[in-house]
C-alpha cells in the first residue's frame, strides 16, 4: 500500500504529456483476455467504461439503480466549464487551472487540477461529436455563460439539464458498447464489498437487488465511480439513492480516505419545509448570473419582498464583494447567506431563506429570455412553490450538496489498494477544499473519458497478475463478512427504522460540522455520533429477509455506513486548525469574516486509513505549488 | 392532511398481488405524494410490516426512476410532472388515491410498485447513439449546428426514460420513446450519417422487446413529463420509410 502522489517531473504543462509516454500498453490481444469491473454509471463511470471497452477491454458495469442513465450526474443544471476561449474574453487553460486551484483554496493537487484544465477542451469536442444538443448562438457556434469563481464566460450548457444531456452522451456511448459485446451491464446491483487478492484489487462481491443473492464479479483491476457523499447530512441536493457505500466499503478494505471534511454547500437551494422531506432541490446556481440576492436591512422585516423599497433591501453579496458580486464562489455566498439569517434577517417561515430577485433580469432580457435561459427551473420552481419566480422572488437556501473529499488517489487515479481506481466526485483528487460550479461535470469526464483509459492500461501493463477464482480465500472471506452484516442489521430485533437514525446524524453533523464549525461543537459531535451508532445497532428495526427485494435493509446498509463516515467527517474538521474553502473553522476568520488559511501547518491532504478496533491513523500528502503562489483568496 | 391509500402488494414478479390500504395521517401539505408514501413506510417499518417497495431517486423529475399509476394515471396525470413531483396540496384532504405499477406487457412487476424497465435499455443499444470513439472527435465549432436545429434536438432529448409513454398506451407502444431518440439525433448533423440504419434498428428494435404497435391514440404525449410531443413518432416513420425506400436494409451493427 503506498500514498506517494507519484506526480510526473518537469514542468506543470508538460506533465500529462510525459506521464502519458511513460505509461506502458496492453498489446490487443491480451487486452480482450483482462477484465475491469467498473462500478458506477454516472457522468465518471459510463464514459470510463465505454472508452474501456473501446480499447478492447472486457468491462463490467453495475449501478445499483434500474438503468445506468438514472444516475445522479442527471441532476446537475448548470454547465460544463472548458477553456475553449471562444468567447475571446481572456480565458486559457492557464486562467481555469489557476481559478479552480483558487476556487479550491489552495487543498487541491496542482498537477491534477493542471490536467484537467488542459483536458476540458476534448470534452466539449467529444460531446459534441456525440450528439449532446449544447446551446447554440444564431449563427450555429457553441454558446457559454458566466459561473460563479470566475470573471470569463466558459461554461457550455443545454438549458437547466447539461447534466442530463452529457450523461445521456455517455449512457449511449456506453450502450454502444454493450451493443459491441465489450460491455456486460448489471443494474440494480450494489457494491458491498471490494475483493483484495495479494494486496491488488481484484473484483467485487455485490447484492443483486432483485433477489438479493450475493454475486463476486472479479476482474484485473476495479474503477470506483460511485458519486459523492453528502447524504451523509440526510438533507442534501443529491438523489435518495446516492451512498458511500462502495467507498466506504473500499476504506474498510485498507483504501486511504482523503480530506473527509471537505463538503460544499450549495447556496441556491430551496429551503428545508418539513419534517419528512426526503431530499433538498437545487436551483442552478447558473440562476445567479441573472439573479440578486438580498435581504431585508431590518431584521424580522416580514413585508412582502415587494413591498420593501430598494433603499431598505440589502445586496448583501454585492456590497461585500464588489468585484464577483452575485457571482462569489458557493462556500463565500453560502457562508454570507447563513451570516444574514443569523443576525435575524432571513426571510421565509423560520427566517432560515434569503431572497434571489430576477426582476432586474425581467427587465433587461424579459421573460422569454429568461425563460430560455432557466426555463424548466422557473417551472420546478412555480410546482414546487406555487410561486412565479419572474413575479416575487425566489427564496433559497445553503444545502450540503457534494463532497470534495473522497477515496485519495495519486496522480494516476489510483488508491493506495494497488489496482483500485477511484474517478469523479468518489475521489478527492482536483477540487481541494471547495469545488467551482460547472466543475464537477468536466472533472467526472476528464477522468473517465480521458484519464482512467490510459493510466489503467498502464497498471494492466505493468503488473503481472496471477488468476483468481471465486472460490478463492479472499472471495468467500469478503461475502461471508457481507452476510455478516446483513444478519446483524436483520437480526436487530428493535424498533427505529434506519431513517431516524439518518435524520438525527444528519442533525448533529449539520449543527457540529456544517457551513461553521469550531473545535467545541466538534469534540461533543464524536461521542454524539459514536453514541447514535451504538444504538443504532441496538435500536433498529429492518423487516422482511436477505434474499428478497428489500429496499429498507439497503437503506439499512448505507445509515450504517454514513454513521461511520460522520465519524470521520468530524475527526478530520477537528484536525484542520485552520479554514480552507468550505471548511470554515471559526477560530480562524479574518476581522471581516473571511476564513483565514494556515499554509505553514495545513498545506496538505489529510490521508485517513483505517486501522480495526482503532481510531483511524491520521497522515498527510504536503500540498507543494510549483507555479502558483499561494495567496488570500479574495473575491472583493 | 390525511389520504387513504390503496397501494397494489406484490411481493415478487412471480407471487400474485392484491390491493391494500392505508390511512396515512398528518401528512406535510407542502411535500409529495413520494413524501407521503416514505411516511407510510416510516410506519410499517416500525410496525416490522414488510414496506412499499418503489423506485424513486432524484426526487426533481429528471432522473425518470420514480412512475406509478395514481388513480389510472401515469405519474398523477398532472402536466409535465414526473411522480416525484406530485404535489399533495393538490388533492382534497381525505382523499382516496389508487397507487399501481406502470404495468404494461412488456414491464413485468419486480415487487410492488418497482417495474422491470430494461427492454427500453435494450432499445437504446439497438442503435440509439452516435458511433463516435473517444478521442476521434475534431473542434466543437467545426460543425456549426443551426439553433433552431439544437433546439429542436434538446426539445426530443428532453425524454427521461421513465417509461410512462408505454404505460399509457392501449398498444404498450414504446414509440414515442425510440422517436424521441431518433428526432434527437436525427435533427443534428453529428446524427445524419447512421440516420437509416438508427430508425430501422431501434424499429426493428422496439417489435423484437415486444412492444406494441403505434396507432396515434396520443396518450403518450400525455402522460409524457418533458412534453416530448407525438410529431416525432411522425418523424420515426419518415425515417423508416425513407430508408426502406432508399434501399437500406434492417439490422443492427
């Protein structure tokens, strides 16, 4: 098991270049003999799989949703940020590589961010090439808009569903492939352990939902994409479905875990309504670009937003920070709206909203740009409220909303489990400790497309691997550890469903370690968690069996593994004395409440492995800046 | 507010099911009825009562996992929603709602409300792509594509695949779903070349899963929840008529 980063030497633009020659081939014919188990089928792993596949690789593909264009990548609203420049406003893979370190505060590694920069460009060419319908100018050139953390205008869209539009270019991609006969496809599974064979990844056991019969899909080496982690808090942006199953599975296993606190809350959601809501809805930041945020000056002021004068409103993302106004990246304008709601200002039942004003857009580009533009966003909005947006303005929220942390890799993309690649939003690698918008779609497709084909084939060809059958020690000692835990949370003969115990996490982790944390509320947060776990184990009941289609035990399953993961969250806020990005410690914070970064002590990742019956043994990867200075971030 | 709800049981595809109902009390009239049912569920967990057994996932109407029947209708009847966006405000407190499976011929029930789906994956592999290989393709702006056309393409790849379209047709008919793949591509010039051979595969496609024949009873357009409209079914057809008049024959790669 080794944590060295294994970055490329030379100089920052020529690393991948030199990284991609080093890297050794797999001749063809020994390629359709080796198997990668793929496990996930988002935006990272349909186009991982399918670029595998094209390369003549055998590749089997689960999700545990019904089809792998169900995926939460679907989601995302916004965009896909690129360098392209066609704008001709400045912008180059040196100014996005430079705004998404920036963006990130400095916690990410400069030569992954540098290759996705420099890898943006393909994407954009790629999709394109697929058929993905991206907005159009009149005269049939690719059209962008502006996002928050950057002053240049590079991001592609198709209307509020690039995610959607982009993941069904990679879901036809891979369906092409299934198609091709490189492809097996295996939904409605879900990953529940990693099998390890002579210290190499070698497959995994996963449920067949249906059934609920275990199955052991062994390969040569295995390609984690198994999404985010924010569920963790129980109220988050992300689908029901989404877990940290599979990661956290891998982490038992001996894969390091990088940065677990590092999570973003998203500003622009809508707020939280009730107690049995099941998830939070997002609206596209992109709605900033048009939008103004603000407050009533007064604190309990519960006028009609409409009847406030403009003179007794206040912008307060404009007034803090002139230069990015409205558009400041999402952990400031979160952070900014919790300040406001804090000194009684919020607006909405519970004073817990703030208010995002399209009425100066209404009046600039009308209501039918703005609805090209935003158009199914304006229409959620209207079903899920009742209100028109372009009539009184939109009431949102901070929502936790997508880890940065995850599974640590090196620059290949690989975890400390030689054979173990982690792609996309599951590893920790480019977003350090805050992500840009438009960001998270180009990074999951710069690893699978362009990333992960090369630097797998390069592992496959420079390890000899022995073979491995299911009857092998290390299968039946990882599916009979998955019976295990199946018995226990079957056989717990209480009486809480496991979605208390979600809601209560999510509780406490959203009170100890959320948009502020501080050492006192983290150390009482651990034994809280440590304690809900206990009783989780004693309390909870899980009707019905193993061998059935039992959608409470897999709800069972992840609680169980989102409260060790709180655990780790707060270990690691706890240890990061300083504030970086999302992460706002607030013993650290500049007079005028900006965080307040420790270079000299916390310029590194924060590595967690797991050691059982222990606390998990903390180590670091320092964080070393060949071209960029570090500097206070500032968006004033 | 309180609703009873008559939920079909059926414990797996091969059992034989029933109705059952349920008074489900104090629910939140600012949630969805998917709010409502992991209420219901709440419960009968705590009670060790085997829970509804659904498909949902991204709770906003995009993911196209969730898709029940209420009351006869797929996902509520209401305009442009998907399940998980049905709105419980908008029935009358007290309310009896019938909740089925999206049953169909060719979706058989998995468990209660959860629908085996796959043929319309298969559907997809038959030929509803561009064979393009990663890394081959040239500029984005190399091939300026005419708003109106990309319009048009998002328009038809709006489709979430949720599969209410088949579950609404008296035929079991998927052709508004394969049309809506075929006008996606078909109105984009990276989708030309494969035109024919797309139209005939996922036709051919469509008859070998099993899936009913269209005769524009329109109840897909319906019940759709991106307003994919029938005009491209009219497409599809042109499509195939084109190619078979251009000589193309059938096939799949």
């Amino acid at each position: 098991m080794t944590s060295a980063p294994r970055v490329p030497s030379g100089p920052l633009a020529e690393k991948w270049t030199k990284r991609r020659a080093e890297l050794g081939l797999v001749g063809p014919i020994q390629k359709r003999r080796l198997t990668v188990v793929v496990v996930g089928s988002g935006l990272a792993g349909a186009s991982a799989a399918a670029s595998l596949s094209e390369l003549g690789y055998r590749v089997t593909c689960l999700c545990f949703q019904d089809s792998p264009r169900r995926a939460h990548s679907v989601a995302a609203q916004g965009g896909i940020n690129a360098a392209k420049n066609y704008q001709n406003d400045g912008d180059s893979v040196e100014r996005l590589f430079h705004d998404t370190l920036k963006g990130g505060d400095f916690r990410s590694r400069e030569a992954n961010v540098y290759r996705l920069a420099e890898l943006s460009n393909r994407i954009i060419d790629h999709a394109v090439a697929q058929g993905v319908p991206f907005a159009r100018e009149y005269g049939g050139l690719l059209a962008n808009r502006s996002f928050g953390g950057a002053l240049v205008s590079r991001t592609f869209y198709s209307r509020g569903q690039t995610g959607q539009q982009l993941l069904l270019g990679a879901y036809q991609a891979l369906s092409k492939e299934v198609a091709a006969g490189g492809v097996t496809l295996l939904p409605r599974r879900e990953m529940l352990d990693l099998v390890v064979v002579d210290g190499r990844a070698r497959g995994v056991v996963a449920r067949n939902l249906v059934d609920g019969r275990l199955e052991t899909h062994l390969g040569d080496a295995v390609v984690l994409a198994t999404g985010g982690y924010a569920n963790v808090f129980h109220l988050s942006t992300n689908a029901v479905g989404s877990n940290a199953t599979a990661i956290f599975r891998a982490y038992l296993r001996g894969a390091a875990f990088a940065n677990p606190c590092f999570v973003q809350f998203h500003p622009t959601c809508l707020p939280v309504s009730g107690e049995h809501q099941s998830k939070l809805t997002l609206m596209s930041e992109s709605l900033r670009n048009d939008g103004r945020v603000w407050v009533p000056e007064r604190a309990n002021d519960a006028r009609r937003p409409e009847d406030i004068p403009e003179g007794e409103r206040d912008y307060y993302l404009e007034r803090l920070y002139p230069r990015y106004g409205n558009l400041a990246p999402r952990d400031i304008a979160s952070r900014a709206a919790k300040a406001v709601c804090d000194e009684g200002r919020g607006v909405g039942p519970g004073g817990r909203a703030v208010f995002l004003d399209l009425k100066d857009a209404t009046l600039r580009i009308g209501p039918d740009g703005l609805r090209e533009r935003y158009g199914n966003l304006i229409e959620m909005y209207e079903r899920l409220t009742g209100d028109d947006p372009l009539k009184t303005p939109l009431r949102i929220y901070p929502a936790a909303h997508y880890s940065m942390g995850g599974l640590w890799v090196d620059y290949d993309l690989m975890t400390t489990i030689p054979g173990l690649f982690a792609i996309g939003e599951a590893n920790f690698s480019d977003h350090g400790a805050n992500r840009l918008g438009a960001s998270a779609l180009m990074q999951a497709l710069a690893d699978g497309y362009f990333v992960v084909p090369y630097t797998v084939s390069g592992y496959l060809a420079g390890t000899k691997l022995g073979p491995v059958s299911t009857e092998s020690e290390s299968v039946r000692g990882a599916t009979s550890d998955v019976e295990a835990r199946t018995a226990r949370l079957l056989g717990s003969r209480g009486g809480r469903p496991a979605v208390e115990f979600h809601r209560e996490l999510g509780h406490v982790l959203w009170e100890s370690c959320g948009l502020a944390r501080n050492a006192s509320s983290l150390t009482a947060a651990l034994p809280r968690i440590a304690e809900l776990r206990r009783r989780f184990d004693d309390e909870l009941i899980v009707p019905g069996g193993a061998a059935e289609l039992n959608q409470e035990l897999e709800r069972a399953g992840r609680v169980r593994d989102f409260l060790a993961l709180g655990e780790l969250l707060c270990a690691d806020a706890l240890a990061r004395d300083e504030s970086a990005g999302c992460h706002f410690r607030e013993e650290h914070q500049t007079e005028a409440g900006d965080s307040k970064r420790d270079d000299a002590h916390f310029a590194h990742v924060a590595l967690f492995h797991h050691r059982p019956e222990k606390p998990p043994e903390r180590t670091t990867e320092p964080l070393e800046f060949e071209t960029a200075s570090l500097e206070m971030r500032s968006y004033r | 507010m309180n609703l009873t709800l008559r939920i079909w049981r059926q414990r797996d595809r091969t059992s034989e099911g029933r109705f059952e109902r349920y008074a489900v009390e104090g629910i939140d009239p600012t949630g969805t009825l998917l709010d409502a049912l992991d209420m219901l569920n709440e419960r009968l967990v705590r009670e060790g009562e085997r829970p509804v057994a659904f498909d949902s996932d991204c709770r906003e109407g995009i993911c196209g996992m969730c898709g029940v029947f209420v009351d006869g209708l797929a996902h509520g009847g209401i305009r442009l929603s998907t399940t998980c966006e049905v709105p419980v405000r908008g029935f009358p407190d007290g309310e009896e709602l019938t909740l089925e499976p999206f049953r169909t011929g060719v979706f058989g029930v998995v468990c209660d409300l959860v629908v085996d789906r796959s043929a319309l994956d298969r559907v997809m592999q038959s030929g509803g792509y561009v064979s393009t290989r990663t890394g081959s393709a040239p500029d984005g702006n190399a091939l300026p594509v005419a708003k109106d056309d990309a319009e048009q393409a998002l328009d038809a790849a709006a489709c979430i695949g949720c599969g209410a379209c088949v579950a609404a047709c008296p035929n079991g008919a998927a052709s508004l779903f394969a049309g809506a793949k075929l006008a996606h591509l078909g109105a984009l010039p990276q989708g030309a070349p494969e035109r024919a051979r797309r139209a005939l595969a996922m036709t051919r496609a469509l008859d070998d899963q099993g899936f009913g024949g269209c005769s524009l009873h329109g109840e897909c357009e319906r019940a759709c929840p991106k307003g994919i409209e029938v005009s491209v079914i009219a497409r599809m057809n042109g499509d195939v008529l084109r190619a078979v008049a251009a000589g193309k024959t059938q096939g799949t790669r």
